[in-house]
C-alpha cells in the first residue's frame, strides 16, 4: 500500500501464492480486496494490512470492486459475493471455502 501524497510503500501485503491480477478498495476505506491468478481473494484490513478473510471463486474475474457503502460485499462481472468479516479455515483436504454469487450471472454474453 502506497501514500498517495509521498509515494512511499507504507505496508505490504503478502500471503498471495501466485500474482495478484486485481485489487478494490471499500468505499470507507477500511477494506482492500484482492484476486490472484489462481483465483484465490484475499480480504485485508486497510489499517493494520492484515488478512481477514479468504476463499476462492470458480472464475477468474476481470472487473473487482466493493459494492457502494458496503466493506463485506464484492461485485465482479459474475454477480455479488457476501462474505463474513472473518477468516474462514480452510477445509480438511487444504481447500479453501468456495464463494457463492449472488444476483445475476454472466456467461459467454448472456446473463442468467
């Protein structure tokens, strides 16, 4: 995370496994999203820089922002994804939790 004014690196974020292609900012500036290219989003806390929820989605998505006025819901391209403020545990066999999407669904050009 960069100071816009000084350009200064204040905190990094580490904990991605492959390189992170998207990241969004919540509208109150308490969260930052961020999707990596095995399709792995990671949910940190702006402040402290650290992770507070994980999980994986189905699809790679081109489009990442936080639904306007909310820090625990994402819109991509795909629908909306709810998540709970903290770390879900990963699975007995190492997997992380599947996001489920909400609302509309895209698919080669036709929404369902």
């Amino acid at each position: 995370v960069l100071d816009i004014i000084t350009g200064v690196c204040v905190r990094a974020l580490a904990g991605h496994q492959a390189p992170v292609g998207r990241v969004a900012f919540s509208e109150d500036g308490t969260r930052i999203a961020s999707i990596d290219s095995y399709k792995e989003v990671r949910i940190w806390d702006a402040e402290s820089g650290d992770c507070v929820n994980i999980f994986r989605i189905e699809a790679f998505v081109y489009n990442l922002e936080f639904c306007p006025g909310s820090s625990s819901r994402l819109l991509t391209e795909h629908g909306q994804i709810s998540f709970d403020s903290h770390v879900d545990a990963a699975g007995s066999d190492g997997d992380l939790p599947l996001a489920t999407y909400h609302g509309f669904h895209m698919s080669d050009g036709w929404i369902w």
